[in-house]
C-alpha cells in the first residue's frame, strides 16, 4: 500500500458525500472495479459502478434525521475502520480497503451488533 494519499480524509469524503445525497461523488472514490459487501441484513454484494450505483441510490433517497453520523474511525494495517450511523440512523461497522492509486477498492459492513458478536466470539476462541 502506498502512502501518497491520507485513507482516514477519503474515509471522511465518504461520509460527507453520502450525507450530502452526491452519489456522483460518492461513487467516484470507488475504484472502477470495486466491490461492496453488506450483510446489514441480507447479504448482498455489488461490483463495479454500476453495481455500486444500484446499491447506493435507493440508500442515500431516503435518509434518516441521524444518517451517517461518524461514531468512530480507526486506521487498521488493512485499511480503515469505520463505526457510523446507517441511512436509516443504526450503527454499523464499515471496513475499507484502497487501491495504489487512493480509490475505495472493496467496503465490507454489517450491524454495530454483529461485529461485536464476532469480537466477541474471537477473544473466546483465543482464550479457550
């Protein structure tokens, strides 16, 4: 990974484009082959920017009051990892991974809640 570019201010330009509604933007940080994971709910995986495209529009068309409030953001040796209020105001873990050339090259989120049961089950598995 190259350092030429800061992860945590393209993180930020994410939220802000998505709590803008600019889904021109939004789908601009991505790389042209990128790929989004969500299992919020049901699993779903789109790819590229048309994949991207139907996946976001819907999303950033009906926003709740407390959308995409940052909760927290953290560098990781992968990427960055972002907690945030979903478009309809619940909390959720988003971790991104970038491209060489400072894109959004893959997303992978689900709920606040599971992420802390997979912790959770991770520090027992280590400890039993």
């Amino acid at each position: 990974m190259t350092d030429n570019f800061d992860q945590i201010a393209l993180v930020v330009d994410w939220l802000d484009a998505c709590r803008n509604r600019d889904l021109a933007t939004l789908l601009d940080l991505y790389a042209d082959d990128a790929t989004l994971e969500c299992r919020c709910g049901e699993a779903k995986v789109s790819e590229g920017r048309a994949g991207l495209e139907s996946y976001w529009r819907p999303r950033l068309d009906g926003l709740a009051p407390t959308a995409f409030g940052l909760e927290e953001i953290t560098p990781t040796a992968e990427g960055v990892v972002l907690d945030y209020l979903s478009h309809e105001g619940e909390p959720v873990r988003i971790a991104f991974a970038f491209s060489r050339d400072g894109k959004v090259q893959r997303t992978a989120c689900l709920t606040v809640e599971q992420a802390l049961r997979r912790e959770v089950a991770g520090v027992a598995d280590e400890a039993g």
